[in-house]
C-alpha cells in the first residue's frame, strides 16, 4: 500500500504498444467493430496487472502504481508531449528515455493518419486523420 501512496505519476508505454502491435498483425484483417473488439481483447491478456502487497482495493490503470496507460489509437502523443508531461513543474507525468524511444521508433510512425483526433500540427497525413463521421460528430458537439 505505501508503494502506491508514494509512486509518482508515469506515462507507460505498455498498452500503447500492445495496440501496436495488434493492429499492425491485424490490419485489413476484419471490421473495424470486430477489430476493436479482438484488440480489446488482447488487452485483456496480454496487459500486465499490477495487484501490491497488503492492498484492500486492487489493481491499477497501468503496470505499476500511478502508471499510466496511452490511447494512440485515439490520439498519439507526439515526442514534445511526452517531454512536456515529463518536464511540467504541477501534474507531471514521469515519462523516461526509453518510453520516448519506444513512441519515436514504434507507436508514433505506426499511428501517423489514423488517429481519431491530433494534438500537434506536426502530424503527417493530418487530411486523412478525421473520419469523415467523426468530422460530422464534432460538428454536431459544436454547436
């Protein structure tokens, strides 16, 4: 339970790279709702569950105490990101060299265009990023 209370804050780079990797085995395979859902399921096996000793409350978001997970399916953080989570002085994220290396060779190449929606403008392939039915879901939340 103390290893818990005094963790700090991490991103993890374990989900994001499981995701990874489905999607890139799996790719064109299937439909885009059983995609997601076989995903889904190999997070469910495959993602690392971190139970402490003497914990009354269990489990954790990511592989350790205060790790946190990534969604670059949905929105990959760029290499600033990850060192601006890491550097800002209130609600940092520790982020270490080798879960940047990781995003920089693996994650961000992979998800360049395909992400639901972007938070940099050095995003390639920004024209195909939206799906035109997220397009029409935003405009719709917009107004």
């Amino acid at each position: 339970m103390e290893r818990s209370k005094r963790a700090e804050p991490a991103v993890s780079p374990e989900r994001a790279e499981l995701i990874t990797r489905f999607y890139r085995e799996h790719e064109g395979r299937h439909p885009a709702p059983i995609l997601r859902a076989l995903a889904f399921r190999e997070l469910c096996e495959q993602q690392t569950i971190y139970i402490g000793d003497d914990e009354l409350i269990v489990g954790e978001r990511g592989p350790s105490p205060k790790a946190v997970p990534t969604f670059p399916e949905l929105t990959c953080h760029s290499v600033d990101d990850l060192r601006t989570l890491d550097a800002r002085p209130h609600t940092r994220y520790r982020t270490d060299a080798a879960a940047v290396a990781v995003y920089e060779r693996e994650i961000i190449p992979y998800w360049q265009g395909s992400m639901i929606a972007v938070s940099h403008n050095d995003v390639k392939g920004l024209d195909k990023t939206l799906d035109p039915t997220f397009i029409m879901r935003f405009w719709l939340l917009s107004k």
